[in-house]
RNA sequence: GCGGGGGUCGCCAAGCCUGGUCAAAGGCGCAAGGCUUAGGACCUUGUCCCGUAGGGGUUCGUGGGUUCAAAUCCCACCCCCCGCACCA
C-alpha cells in the first residue's frame, strides 16, 4: 500500500510537470474531445460518483494511446438552490447534516461555521472533489477549469438564452407548483422534509348542486359521476361557504385558503361543521338525479375540497363508507335521518371489467379483508382496482353517450365536456399529502404565474432532436429508444426560478437560470475558457457578438474584436479552438440524466450549433451500489472517495468500479473487491520486478524457428487478447476489457509458465517481456499509475499514458499451436476425470494416437460436412470409395469410428472445421513427446505413448478409441 | 399506466444480438490439500445429480411453440429494478 502510494503520487507529479493532459489544437493529429456531467459541490464525492469520470478517463486515455489528440477537461456546477438549503439548514444547526459533513465526510468541525455561506460551502467541495480527481488520477487539462457562477460564463449563458429566445423557443405562461406558503417558494425534492418529491395531480371538482350553492366534489376518476349515488362529507370538519370566481361553493376551510394559490378569487362568507349539511339533497350535473349528503370520516378536509362523490361500485373507500353506515344506520338518525333512507342506497355498476364481478370496490374490499373506512389497505385496494378499470374497463350502457368507451377514454372526455359545460372545472392537489416543507410548514400546490420556459415541445425542433440522434452513437445502444421517447414526450420546461446561484434571465433578471438549463451546451465553453483566462479578458468584453463569431462565425471579426477590445489574433484563436474541438465526440453520464439533462443538450445543440457541431456520442452508465445495497447516508454505507482512494489505492478503486458492471447495469462495490484489484495489481508488480531482473540479451526476439510450440502458442493467445480488449474498448465495454486484460490473458500466461517450466528451450524472458509489455500497456487507461511505474521499470520509452495501443500482429497467430495446446490440455482433462471416476491411483498412464487412416476419415468427414450437414451412411460409403482406406481400417471399423465422430463434427462450429482443415494432419505423438515431462509433473504418473497402428501394451484394448486430436487413455 | 432495464448452477455475474465448441466463463463463498510457528496472503483441486474409464441424467423465471438441435429464436404469463420533470 505505501509503494502504491508513492507510485501514484510521483506519477501524478511526473505528468503534470510535463503537462501531457494539456491538449491544444494540433492539425497533424486527429482530436477527441470527451466531457462528463459536472459535478455539483454541495457534498464531496463518494466511490459511487467515480464511475462515471472514471470511465471517461479511462476512453480518454485509451484514446490517447489509440493517437488522438485527447481533450478532457472538467469543470463545477453551481448553479440551484441544494447549496442554499444546504447552508441554512448548517446554520441552523441541523443535526443530520452536521453528522453527514463530520462524521462521514470527515469535514473538520471548525470549518462548519465557514460553510453556512452558500458560496464558501460550494468552493469548499469545489476543492475537496477537485483534490480527488487529482488523486485518482483522472488525464484533465485543469487549465480549462471554470463554474458555472463565473461571470464570464454567466457571460456565456446569457448569450445561449438569447439564442433560444430569437429562435422562438423561451415561451411564457403558468404551472402548478410545490409551494410553500410561508417561504414563498416553489419547493422540489431536496426542500421538503424527508427529501419527498411533492406529486402534483390534477382533480376534477364536479359541481353538484345544492339549491343556488355548488358542491364541487373532488375526483381523480371524473367517469365515474355516472356510479354516484350520495356524497359524502366529514360531519366534523368545519366548512365554508364562499364566493370563488363568483360563484358560490361550500368546500372545507382549508380548500378556501388553497385555492387563492391556484389563480381563483375567493371570499369567505360563513364557516360551519359539516354535520349540518348532512341530510340534505344534492344534484349530480350529469345524471340530473338527486341525492343524498352522508357523513364519512375518511374525508379529509385538507385534501382538495373537503367534499367527495361517492361511487360504492368503484371506489373502496366509498363501498366501505356505505357498509359502514348500513350495519349501524341508527348513525343517520342523529344527522336527522331516516333509517330506511339507507336501504334505497345500493351501489350502482358502470364499467365492466373482464377481473371483477358487477361491484369490483366490493371484490378487492372483500379479497383484502377491509371492514373499516380508515383502514391504509384501502390505499391498495383503491390502485389495483383502477389499474384493472383504466386498463380493461369499458364503460356500460348507463353512461350515455361515453357507453363502450374504454376507461381512460371516458375520462378524459367526461372531464372535457363536464368542463366546457361549466359544470366542472380544475384544481391541483399534492398526491402525496401532507408534504412538508424544511421549515415546517405544510406544502400546497400553487400555480406559478409568468413563468419562463424552454419550449421542447415544438414540432420542429423535436424533428432536429430527432435528426441528432439518429446520427448519433448511443452507448449502450440498449438505452437509444428511450432517448426517443423522452425527446416526444418533453414540453415546456420552466427554466428559472427566483432564487439560488446561477445566471440571471438576461431580459427579466428577478430570474435565475436554473441548473438544468444553464447545462446543456457548456462543452463548447471549454474550448475557449483557457484563452479567457490567459489572456485575461473581462466579462463584459464576451459581448453576444464575440459569442456569435466564436461559436457561429457570425460578424466581421475586425468589427467584433474592436467593439469588445480583444485583440483578433486572440479572437480568431478561440475560434479556431472552438472550430477544432468542436463537436463533441462522447459526452458521458449516468443513465438517470437520461431524461432531462442529456435530451436537453440534444435540444439546445441542435437549436444553436449548425449539424456539423452537433455531439457525436453520449456514453451512460448504471450506479454503483454498495454491496448490493444503494448507497445512501441512511444506510451509513457510503464510502467518501478520498478516503477510499486512501485505503485501497487510486488504481483498485478505478478497478473496482468498472470491472464489476457493463454500461447498462449498475455496478457492485465493496471493499472486497477493492482489496482483490489490490492483490492483483501487486501479484503483477511482483512478477514484472522479478521479469525486469532477466538481462536484456535474453529478452531480444528469437528467430521463428527457435520458438517452441508452447511460445508461440502464448504470442498466438496474446494477439487474440489484443483483439478482444481493443473490440471492447471500441463499445467501452470496460468490464470485458479488464477481465480480457487482467484476467484471461493472466490464466494464459499462468497455464504458459507451468508449461515453459516442463519445456526445454523455451524462450521465457523474450516471451514475458513481450506479454507483459503489452498487457502492461492495454493496463494503462485503468490503472495509469502502477502501469507508468512498471513500463519505466520494463525499459518502456516515454510515458506509458502516451505510448501506442498494442496491435495485434496477425504473423504471430498460429492456429496449429493453438489446437496443440487444446489438445494437451483435454487429454490432461480427461485423464483426470477417468482417475477420478475409477479412483486409481495412475503408476502408469498409456496414451494411444490415432492411427493414420483415422486422420484421413476425420479430416474427410470435416472437409464434407462444411459443404452439407453429413449423413452417417452417405459418408461410410464415401469413404470406402477410397481403396486405400477401406484396406488400412477395414469397414467395421470406419463404420464405428464414423459414428463416434460423427455427432462432434456435426456440432462444431464452422470456423474451427475450417482451422482444423488448414491444419491438416499433425504428428500426436511428437507433440505428446514435448510436453511428456509437464504431463507427468502434472498426473504424477510415468507417461508412454504409443500408437494405435504400433504393436504396442494395451491390455483393455483401449488404443481403438482413439480418435485424431483425442487420444485413447489406459492407466493402471 | 407509459418508457427503459432485468430474472442463468449458494451469492455476484458472463453467455443470449450472430441457435450447436454450454453443465454453462470469471469472481465471491464453501470444502479438501499444499505453503506457513499461527493467521492472512498465495498455490492446487473440487463445488447440480449419478458413474471403478474420458460417460450419462436433469438444469438457465413459468408455460407453450419453431428446429435434427434452444439459456440463446417466437408467443403468452409471472416477478424485480429505474425514470416520468421544474429537482440536482
């Protein structure tokens, strides 16, 4: 561990001195230029955010080596309100909060008190995960480093809102909002108690009518007014009459207040208990049919209005209500009813479905065992009996003209027309009520007036969406048709807010810009953000106009340069950068950005850059979890990244959170599996050390013919392994890649070292320095620091971080070795499963060639059936057409053997017939002569070979079974 | 619900696109042996069932189908995870 560390921090120091991180245009050398998300500094950064970067910088560095001219740079978002919240809420104290900064991110305490200050908090964890990516080791050109409250980059958003707005896409209007009444704001996730997302649905209020008064009853299944048969109110809840849009309703007194937020003038007249409408008649607006007002104590007078239509067939709770009543109608009495006014009241069916009965509501209360209206199940029971309905339902013929519609036709019609008729009309309410604000107070849903919005639901700019991505590579692929469901289904986007960090509105600056706007085409602001700081230009010299020339090359750029007082040759440089790095080549995140972020940079490039500048390829990755869990402060299994780093070293980590996953799944963490990158990579430390000791002399390449058949079966594996990882890299499939790497071309070398071990002559340092180098350099991208260290002390020119991609050198293929050794290696296979299945102890083990004629039937039988599949029969009398075998094997015996090796030819596949073809006839009994002394090392048994046309010791007459690259096998 | 992903031999997880080399890689765990003062690390072997000869049997969510042949292709069903916005 101390050597890893001081391995990893010499390198780091090494490269940065020599600046190779730092990329600038270079015409003579193709370029890439690769971007992550932007990491938000309201927390340092765990194991699980590495992933992500990790894997960029690893396709950074791979492309490096594969020659191109790498840009990586990195930069810090911001720009929101989590950083506000987070520094009031240290203000306050909060306790939470305090233990996650000390406890698990090990902030020293007396640095708190700084951090209440949103933009000290935010500097802060600017530094502490710039300080980690350092630590890891992650190839970024830091000199291009910027956030996103910079004012030149404000500079730079300004301009790209200014951009949006002439071509039309920043619209104005109003929407539904979380809010919190006394704040004043619109609350999201990470501004609620217990970070709950406050979910906004839309209610009907049907109006019933009660003499000149409205009843507007709150529905989320407007269809179902047709199944009405009482209303319900809670009789000791206190209700209200008012005058809302002129209109005189009676809702609960905290619906009065609720719906001020939504837009609706509304003057308190009286207020009373709702006991004293119970009794009374309503008239349901659609089916003009009176009825009655019944107490029900699951209403909940802070949910929407206070008043609820009941539909016993349908709705479990109202089925419940009613049976409630009917077991104990002496209840009724007391509201001054009669008795028997209970017994007219029965539920009434309209939607068939093909799962319930005529009463579904009566089904699922029945199934669940429900007695009680304040039971939770009815929550479920509610869900699963409008899952069935809105799917399957249909609507019956006492629904008028909605009969045979499906549910969720009827509701959104019914709802329309109920609408247009004036008898219903709109209000939103919290789904997942009560939804408390950080300050305590209970959150309503407001509808935000005059807000602003990025208009993604424009016809033709969807059709430019669209057009990206279908030129664009997805990776993985899997995941491109949900690109193109979120491009259809976005629409207006608010794009600001009233308070938090960012850039403001440029035309109306009482707004913020919010984060996931201000997001989406930064990656061009990389390109110039080190001549802004080079050469020292001031925010307001980065006029529109030296935007326009930059990005568009609009303008005259003597005109522009003069009027911003930037030097031409300087303005003209930032062009040519811009115009050089530009487009992006990969643009990475983790999946669940997927949905905004990444369809929203999409959105915004198309809009302001011509198609020849419009990203390339966006690259997304799952999570890390951690030990199978998802890691989160409540769990208390988060691992701060540097503190991982500093247990287990830069290079695990970065093992640890590729190797484990694909693209599309998440990936596991623990620390199990950091330790075993660690052992790993010393295993390999150790081996290169003792390899680097070997005099050079012995390491020059042997000439082919020196070579034995075990080296060139390892050189042939070797090319193999280059081929694999490098198709892998290509589809980053990280995973694949490090296992070809660290692990397939490792139990190669391991199987090639006991072989070499048994072997005269083998040319084993040549062959290890040239394995290694090679698996060393396809090592690099993941784990720079131990691979710089190990090439130095391989005798590697350069950096390693720089040097070339190893390519697979087709001339050291060689397939005969390669099925030499498969062959040695299911005879050793085989023999160990006969010991095994017998039981004896082996003194003396006999292997039997395959005599000649079987060679000639085998390669006959192959060579036919890659023309056709092969017949038994057909191929027997084939064969005895030739006089020469018929003679040697004698037709009982090719008719058995055909059999035998029948089933395997027909099964194999097509491009081993054809290697074993090219192969032809080889000498078993040479090749098992080679490896006798690693044979016998290995079963511990003396070895004889003989042959099956040979006199020869066979008691057990075993030597008939042989069968070419299979030889017969008689221990005793 | 909509959209996306997934269900493989104790666990994790490859394979599935391009059917046959698949009883199915690899890692972890477990067992035995080696090494070691001991532990760890490391190495070897085993880890679905049966078998005194390299073999056979039953497996890849469930049920059907296509095929000489299916973990892989088709159909239906069940289950799990993620996203559905004004929030980074």
């Amino acid at each position: 561990m101390e050597t890893l560390r001081r391995i990893e921090e010499k390198w780091q120091k090494r490269w940065e001195k020599a600046k190779i991180f730092e990329a600038n245009p270079d015409p003579t050398k193709p370029k890439f230029f690769i971007t992550v998300a932007y990491p938000y500094p309201n927390s340092p950064q765990h194991v699980g955010h590495a992933r992500t970067y990790t894997l960029a910088d690893v396709y950074a560095r791979y492309m490096r080596m594969r020659g191109f001219n790498v840009l990586l740079p990195m930069a810090f978002h911001y720009t929101g309100t989590p950083v506000l919240a987070m520094a009031k809420r240290l203000a306050e104290n909060d306790e939470d909060l305090v233990s996650d900064f000390v406890d698990v991110y090990k902030v020293p305490r007396e640095k708190l008190k700084e951090l209440t200050e949103p933009l000290a908090m935010a500097r802060y964890f600017h530094q502490e995960i710039k300080e980690g990516m350092k630590e890891i080791g992650y190839s970024i050109d830091w000199r291009r480093e910027f956030t996103t409250v910079d004012p030149h980059y404000n500079r730079f958003i300004e301009w790209q809102f200014h951009k949006l707005r002439e071509r039309g896409y920043i619209t104005r209007g109003s929407h539904p909002v979380g809010w919190c009444p006394k704040d004043g704001n619109p609350v999201g996730q990470h501004d609620t108690q217990g970070d709950v997302e406050p979910e906004i649905g839309e209610f009907t209020l049907i109006k019933f009518g009660h003499g000149e008064w409205v009843l507007p009853t709150a529905t989320l299944r407007p269809e179902t007014v047709f199944g009405v048969t009482n209303i319900w109110l809670n009789p000791k809840a206190k209700y209200v009459k008012a005058i809302v849009d002129g209109e005189k309703w009676i809702v609960s007194r905290e619906c009065a207040e609720k719906l001020t937020y939504q837009n609706h003038k509304v003057t308190i007249l009286e207020s009373f208990d709702g006991r004293a409408l119970i009794g009374k008649l309503v008239k349901n607006p659609a089916t003009n049919e009176e009825i009655y007002i019944l107490p029900a104590d699951f209403v909940d007078p802070k949910n929407a209005t206070g008043v609820v239509m009941s539909v016993p067939g349908h709705a479990p709770y109202d089925y419940v209500a009613l049976e409630n009543i009917k077991s104990e109608p002496s209840r009724l009495v007391e509201h001054g009813l009669k008795e028997d006014v209970i017994k007219t009241i029965n539920a009434i069916s309209i939607i068939e479905t093909p799962q319930f009965s005529e009463v579904p509501a009566a089904d699922v209360v029945k199934k669940m065992g429900i007695k009680e209206q304040t039971d939770p199940k009815l929550e479920d029971a509610t869900k699963e009996v409008y899952r069935h309905e809105f799917h399957n339902g249909k609507m019956k013929n006492n629904t008028g003209k909605y009969a045979g519609l499906s549910v969720a036709e009827a509701k959104e019609k019914v709802k329309q027309d109920l609408i247009a008729a004036g008898k219903a009309t709109i209000m939103y309410e919290l789904l997942n009520r009560p939804v408390r604000c950080r300050c305590g107070t209970e959150c309503v849903v407001k509808i935000f007036e005059n807000q602003w919005f990025i208009d993604y639901g424009k016809p033709e700019w969807k059709a430019l969406a669209h057009k990206c991505l279908e030129k664009m590579r997805i990776l993985p692929e899997e995941l491109r048709a949900q690109y193109k469901y979120v491009i259809d289904w976005l629409h207006e986007k608010a794009c600001a807010r009233k308070s938090g960090l960012g850039t403001r509105l440029p035309w109306d600056p009482e707004w913020i810009i919010e984060s996931l706007s201000d997001s989406t085409i930064y990656m061009a602001y990389y390109t110039i953000a080190r001549h802004i700081k080079e050469y020292e230009i001031q925010p307001d010299q980065l006029t529109d106009k030296v935007f326009d020339y930059i990005f568009l090359g609009v303008g005259n750029i003597g005109e522009v340069a003069e009027e911003a007082g930037i030097n031409a040759k300087v303005l003209e440089e930032m062009r040519q950068e811009f115009l050089y790095f530009y487009p992006l080549d990969s643009r990475h995140s983790a999946h669940e950005l997927i949905p905004n972020h990444l369809t929203f940079m999409i959105f915004n490039h198309t809009a302001i850059f011509p198609e020849s500048l419009w990203p390339k390829q966006i690259v997304t990755n799952g999570l890390v979890t951690m030990e199978g869990a998802k890691m989160s402060k409540s769990f208390g299994n988060i691992i701060p990244l540097r503190e991982g780093l500093a247990t287990y070293g830069a290079d695990p980590i970065r093992l640890s959170v590729l190797a484990t996953a694909e693209l599309l799944q998440d990936a596991d963490f623990s620390p199990s599996v950091a330790r075993a990158m660690r052992d790993r990579l010393e295993r390999l430390y150790k081996l290169v050390i003792e390899t680097a000791k070997t005099e050079t002399s012995e390491k020059s390449q042997p000439s082919n013919e020196e070579l034995t058949t075990i080296d060139k079966w390892i050189l042939s594996r070797l090319q193999e392994h280059i081929k694999r990882a490098t198709d892998a890299m290509e589809k980053l499939a990280v995973r694949k890649a490090i296992h070809t790497i660290l692990f397939e071309l490792d139990q190669d070398l391991q199987w090639y070292l006991k072989r070499a071990k048994a072997t005269p002559k083998t040319a084993t340092a040549y062959i290890l320095d040239e394995v290694l180098k090679t698996q060393i350099l396809m090592l690099t991208p993941f784990a720079p620091h131990i691979c710089e260290e190990l090439w130095e002390k391989m005798g590697g020119k350069g950096f390693a971080s720089l040097a070339q991609w190893p390519n697979p050198d087709e001339a050291k293929v060689d397939v005969k070795a390669e099925e030499s050794e498969t062959f040695i290696a299911t005879l050793l296979e085989d023999t160990a499963h006969i010991i095994r299945a017998t039981g004896i102890k082996p003194t003396k083990i006999f292997y039997y060639t395959a005599a000649k004629w079987k060679w000639k039937a085998y390669l006959k039988a192959i060579e036919k059936s890659l023309e056709e599949k092969v017949e038994q029969a057909s191929l027997i009398k084939e064969l005895l057409k030739d006089e020469d075998l018929k003679g040697r094997g004698g037709v009982k015996e090719i008719a058995d053997f055909i059999g035998k090796i029948i089933e395997e030819i027909n099964k194999m596949p097509k491009e081993r017939k054809e290697r074993l073809m090219q192969i032809g006839m080889v000498d078993e009994s040479r090749i098992l002569e080679t490896a006798k002394t690693f044979l016998e090392t290995e079963v511990n048994a003396e070895i004889i070979i003989q042959k099956e046309e040979e006199k020869r010791y066979d008691p057990k007459n075993r030597a008939k079974m042989a069968r070419p690259w299979r030889s017969a096998i008689y221990i005793e």
